[in-house]
C-alpha cells in the first residue's frame, strides 16, 4: 500500500488556500458521477492519490480502504475470497469509479431493495472537513454507537460536508445459488405479484421491469426476478413462482445465470438498450423513488422499474419537472432529474428542477449540517442545492 500522507496533506493545503482566497472545491474521484445533479462550480480536487487497501479481514466481513481506490480493484480483491457489495454499487463505466465517489454518492444497484442500501454497510469514515480538519466517526464493527453515526451521514452527502479519505465497509459472502426469472407481464399485475412475492418466505434479491417499445403486441412487458440464497430456498422458490405466473396468465421461463449476470449488471451501470437509447434528443431520464406499493403511474413516458417497485426510471422532457415531483411526493417519495441532454437546465434556478424541492424543516436541517462541517462554504458547490 502506497504512502498517502503526501497526498492527505495536498489536500489539506488546497482546503486552506480555497477557504482564504474564498473559493469553491469540487471534490472528484474518477469523476463517473460528473453529469448528476445541478451544473458543477468550483475547482476540481482530485482524489485518486489516495490509494490502497489498509486492512481486510475476511472472516471478519471488513474491508478498510482509501477512498481514491478504485472500486473495481476493491470488487476484485472481495472476489478473490468469494466475497462482494452486497449493495452493487453502479460503475456507469464512462470513467473508473472510486470507493470515495460509491459512499459520497450513495447509490446502489439492483439488490437494494432486499440487502440495504450502500448506508447500511458504511461502519466507519475518515474525512477532511471545510475547516482542514482531518476527522474519524464509526469503526469497524456494527454495533458501534459512540456518537453521532458521521460515517453515515456522509453517504450521499455528494462532497457537500468534507473529502473522504478512508472508509470501513461491510461485506458479504456470495450466496450459495442464484436464479433469475423472466416473466412476461404487464406492469400493473407484475407489481401485484411482487407485492405478493414480498410477504412470503422467497429468496427475492432483485427485480425489474421493463416495457420493450419496439414490440407493439405488448409481448415486450417484461419482469425479471432475481433469487439468491440456500441451493433448497432458491430451488424450491422457482416453481413455485413459474405457477404464481402462469396464474395470471404469464409465461415464466429461468434463464441462463451466464446471460443474466451480465444482463444485471448492465442494469446496474445502466448500459440497457433503455437507458443508451433516448426515445428522442429532448428526452431526460428521470428516478423517482416511491413507495414499493405504489400502484403503476398514469403517464405517457417509457418506464424501467427496479427494487420490487420502488424505483421507476422514465424518460421525460424536462419540462414535466413539477408534475413528476409532485406525483413522487404523492407517492410518498421524491423526483431527480437524473441524466438530461448537454445544455438542459445547466442554470436551473433555486429549488428547481433537477430535484424535487425540500419543504422547511430539511431545508434548514440540511443547511446547518453543511455550516458545521464547511462553515466557510468550500464545499458548497450547490450541485445538490441550486443557489445555495
């Protein structure tokens, strides 16, 4: 493992210079993330010298590592003991993303509604706060409750408290067996049957739906579903399920774990024909997350549903922004404009559209938090918080 204390104290330094000459630091690990949020401001602070595993006990399920590591070179050495993020953390693959910009982001994949998401399995962070102050919350065991759960915090904070420098994670083992179902069904009796799914004793680890456009006999409604878990849990659950499809008048087929994997992973890292290919150059891809009860939206846009119903992915103009941030607040849930064309709404205006707007209480919750932290506002670079 390399020495990082050059690099920490780099870092500190350009802290120090941005707070006395008032400027504005854009922290950015391998920089996948670039094109989320509100227009990015603000020098680039690269994070990438920070590297290395600093200690990895197996049996343990814990990995310590620098937050400039790849996430790639983290996955594969978990690989080599059979072990994973249980919360499939996304690539996107247009630049190699980091184990900072993964907690700093706070995104996960397609298993998320059945393992947790990236929060649950961060024990403990080291980071630089807007002050230079180089800080350490959490450890490296669950059931750690000194204080205040910092680490935490920090998941999805998107660099808006401090730089990370060092994370603990939680891991896991593989699951014994895995199976993926693909079922043809409409969306509204696909999220019955996986309500149903959800209250019984099934091996669910992921699922999606997906509406294939190019069909126009409806042929193209399909749902996937993903089992892992004791070889006896999976293989007692696919029949099972193949009869509740067939049911409903679906058709229930289990598909080849050499096809799937891959297919999941493209959905994780959004490289699905749904997500590379626009329904025309105006179109933004919306997230809307909502209760997993929600029934199947009213609304005219092609539709990519995962976590048993409570994400829905649509491509949407931008100018449908009020109406899909209300119908996510209705939902109980909330709107991001998540991917849009080059030049749209690069200068949206305070509390505007790229997410949905935040009433009183967090507002004023989310600005003290990023006071305490980042009094001088080094870090406020507004891409979570427009005009801030």
């Amino acid at each position: 493992m390399q020495n990082n204390a050059p690099a920490l104290a780099d870092i500190t330094d350009q802290i120090q210079q941005a707070r006395a000459s008032s400027r504005l630091l854009r922290i950015r690990g391998g920089g996948s993330k670039d094109f989320f949020g509100n227009a990015l401001q603000g020098d680039a602070m690269d994070t990438r010298a920070l590297q290395g595993i600093v200690s990895y006990e197996p049996s343990e399920l814990v990995v310590t590592v620098h937050a400039g590591t790849p996430l790639a070179d983290l996955e594969a050495a978990l690989r080599e003991k059979k072990q994973c993020l249980p919360f499939e953390p996304p690539h996107f693959g247009q630049s190699p993303a980091t184990v900072g910009g993964m907690v700093a982001a706070g995104l996960s994949g397609p298993s998320r509604a059945s393992v947790g998401a990236t929060r649950d399995y961060v024990l403990g962070a080291r980071f630089i706060n807007g002050r230079g102050e180089h800080l350490t919350f959490g450890g490296q065991v669950m059931k750690n409750v000194a204080g205040y759960d910092v680490s935490r915090l920090l998941t999805g904070s998107w660099g808006t408290l401090g730089v990370i420098t060092e994370v603990s994670l939680k891991v896991l083992s593989f699951a014994p067996c895995e199976a993926t179902l693909m079922c043809t069904l409409a969306q509204a009796p696909a999220l019955d049957l996986l309500q149903r799914w959800g209250g019984q004793p099934l091996p669910l680890n992921a699922s999606c739906w997906v509406h294939d456009a190019t069909d126009g006999a409806g042929s193209g409604d399909t749902l996937f579903v993903r089992l892992r878990g004791a070889v006896a849990a999976v293989q007692a659950a696919l029949p099972r399920m193949c009869a509740d499809v067939a049911a409903i008048g679906g058709k229930a087929d289990v598909m080849d774990n050499a096809q799937a994997g891959p297919d999941w992973a493209a959905a994780r890292d959004q490289h699905l024909p749904f997500f590379t290919t626009p329904p025309d150059a105006d179109s933004c891809l919306w997230r809307l997350s909502v209760a997993q009860t929600t029934p199947a939206l009213d609304l005219p846009y092609a539709t990519f549903m995962e976590w048993h119903g409570g994400q829905r992915w649509l491509w949407a103009p931008a100018t449908a922004a009020s109406q899909l941030h209300a119908l996510a607040q209705r939902s109980g849930g909330h709107a991001t404009l998540f991917r849009r064309p080059a030049g749209a709404l690069a200068d949206a205006p305070a509390g505007g559209q790229v997410f949905t707007p935040l009433d009183a209480a967090q507002e004023r919750i989310q600005t003290a938090l990023q006071h305490q932290f980042d009094p001088d506002g080094v870090f406020n670079t507004r891409r979570i918080q427009a005009g801030a």
